[in-house]
C-alpha cells in the first residue's frame, strides 16, 4: 500500500483497507463469542430483521465487510497494474512487474488458503490416508487469489483485443453477479459431474467465498481502479466524490434493473425476491463508503501508524485471526473457549481487546521478523 501513496496518494484506499480488516477482525469475534448470535441471525432469516435493533446495525455494517474487502483488493491491483501500463511498454505484458507480482500473488493466496484449511490435531487421520473435506473449502484467501489470476487475464485480453479495460472488467462484473442468480435458482451442485474440489469454486458441497458473485466484486473494484490510473481522478477530491456516488447510484440501478427483469425468468420466486440481486446493492453501498472514507481519511488519527498498519498487513492480519480464532493449523483455538458463551458487553469488550491485540502485534512485527532472523542465523552457525 505504501506504493499506491508513493505513486498516486489515494488515501482513502489505505484507509479503507485498515477499516475493512478491522470490521472483519471485530465480526468474526462477535458472531463466534455472543451467546445470543444464532438465534438473532435465525430471525433475520426468518424475518428480514431480528428483535433487536443494535444488532440489526452490526449485522448490516457486518455485511459489507466481505464486499468492501473484496473491491478494495480490485481497485489496489487494477489501479497499480495500470498505472504501470501507462509508464511501460505493453508489448511485453507478461514481464512487467505488477503482472509478474499478481500471478505470484495470486497463486500464493490460492496455496495459503489450502494450506490453513489443514489441521494438524488430526495429524493421524491424514496419515492414514484420509483428506478432510473441509480442505477444498473455497475461502476468502483462494476466492481473491484467483479473481487476481483472472484480472491479469482479462487485462492480457482487453490489451490484444483492443477493448477499453474498465468496460471490460465492468462486464465481466456484472456477468458474475447475473449469473449468481441463476446459479442459486438450483441447490445442484454445479457444474455437474465436476470433482468437488472444483464445484466449491462455483457452488458444492463445501462453499463459503465462491467466484459467483464474489469474483464479481472484484471486477468491479478493478473497473473503478483503472478509471482512476486512467483519468486521475483522484487528484481532485470533489470529482473523486462525485464519481463514487456516481459508481454506487449505477450500482442501485443495476440491482433495480435485473430484479425487475427477474421477475420474467423461469428461475424467479417470490420466497427468494428480497435476495435476488443483494450483490448490487452491496457494492452500491461500499462506493458509499469511499464517499466518506475520502474526507475521513484526511483525519490525523486515520493516519496513525497502528491503523494504517493493519490495512497494510491483511494477508498476515487474516491468517492469524484465522489460527487464532478458528485453530488453522494447530487445531486448537479462542473458539473452543468461548464460542456462543459470552454475553452482549464482554463480547464487544472482547472484540475490542482482540483488535488491540493485533495493532500491536503489527506495531512490533518488525522486531519479531527480526528475532527469528538472528535466531536462525544463529542455529545454521
């Protein structure tokens, strides 16, 4: 991130890193710890909204954390990917260093989000021969690895093609989204006959972050960042504001348009109407966002280093909630200490003590990188 500051000073987008990681650090520990977090989520299933209306306002905030992640990680690739292009010669696409990064990048989120999926506490099992299910989830980390591989892709091909990148990827985005809807209209596991391992990339048996429509916020984050490499817009903070809520009223309009069109399909029921197309609004609702995120990013304790630090850190930030909170690896976790037992306050006060805990875990990271450093140096001689 510090190289998005260097090159193009979009303030807002390191911002809102540091916010999306800290909604994801504070959500995760809420809904595994408060004693009453089912059943308040079994009425907004039931109902559109539980019974109470504090977490009613989290569970929406809450929502937009995966979202605005997810756009974020568009918008800082495609924005560096293209301000590259403009400086370099395109001929030689497969060697320019963002794109050489990127496919590192994104194979490397795409093997770490396997890898953590293993428990070692079941160290036996697997040497007997077993392989947990759980293991070809498709997460976060290998949903982003992926759409990063499949940006650099569609980049490749709007360059021979000769197609304007931003409509490019804007289409790609929302093919994703309208085909999700499709997609949900069947509880198959798709697409038939395909290895498991495959069909959670879509929609299987083990699921969580799939390309349909989470890809799809990723296209679109890419299509915002190469209109700002392009036009510069993030020079002028009105017009940067103005051309967010530009991007979150088409948003609105788009989700409005394929749920009116819905309502002619074969695949359209009235019990799923409210789900339909969640995922325009959504997106609407993280451009709304970066019209705040712009004027709060010039705040003096937006810019303290303990923040700023975590939207820099994410990938080392989500891989050790992860061992923290849900055991990756080792097997053992907070969860099976507290899940579903603490009360409304202690669970908010232990949220709040667990982001604490990783500001400065971040704040003193370099000491710790540079303690193991010496320590092996010093067992090799």
């Amino acid at each position: 991130m510090e190289e998005i500051k260097q090159q193009s000073r979009v303030q807002f987008i390191d911002f809102g890193r540091s916010v999306a990681i800290c909604m994801m650090l504070q959500g995760h520990f809420i809904s595994m710890s408060y004693v009453n977090y089912d059943f308040y989520m079994a009425e907004i299933f039931k109902n559109g909204h539980s019974s109470n209306l504090l977490f009613n306002a989290w569970g929406f905030m809450r929502g937009l954390t995966a979202p605005l992640f997810f756009t974020i990680s568009g918008i800082v690739f495609s924005l560096l990917l293209h301000l590259q292009l403009r400086k370099s010669d395109p001929v030689q696409f497969w060697q320019l260093k963002r794109v050489k990064k990127g496919v590192k990048r994104g194979l490397m989120l795409l093997l770490i989000g396997y890898l953590i999926q293993i428990n070692f506490k079941y160290i036996s099992y697997y040497l007997q021969g077993n392989i947990n299910p759980h293991f070809y989830t498709f997460h976060v980390l290998q949903c982003i690895g992926l759409s990063i591989l499949f940006l650099i892709l569609a980049t490749y091909l709007g360059f021979k093609l000769k197609i304007s990148y931003h409509w490019l990827y804007a289409a790609l985005g929302i093919s994703l989204f309208t085909g999700t809807f499709f997609i949900r209209s069947t509880e198959d596991y798709l697409p038939y006959h395909f290895p498991a391992f495959i069909q959670n990339m879509v929609q299987g048996p083990e699921t969580e972050f799939s390309i349909f429509p989470w890809m799809g916020f990723v296209f679109m984050g890419g299509a915002f960042g190469s209109i700002l490499a392009r036009y510069s817009i993030h020079e002028d903070k009105k017009r940067l504001v103005k051309f967010t809520l530009l991007f979150a009223i088409a948003s609105f309009s788009l989700g409005w348009m394929f749920t009116v069109l819905s309502w002619y399909t074969p695949q359209f029921t009235y019990s799923t109407h409210p789900q339909n197309f969640w995922y325009f609004d959504r997106l609407g609702f993280v451009f709304l966002l970066f019209t705040l995120f712009i004027p709060l990013a010039e705040w003096k304790i937006a810019k303290h280093p303990l923040f700023l630090g975590m939207g820099q850190n994410t990938f080392f930030v989500y891989v050790a909630h992860a061992i923290l909170l849900y055991g990756a690896f080792i097997g053992y976790s907070l969860r099976d200490l507290l899940q579903a037992r603490l009360p409304g306050l202690i669970s908010i006060i232990g949220a709040i003590l667990f982001l604490v805990f990783f500001a400065l875990l971040i704040k003193y990271l370099p000491n710790i990188s540079a303690f193991f450093r010496n320590f092996r140096t010093k067992l090799r001689t």
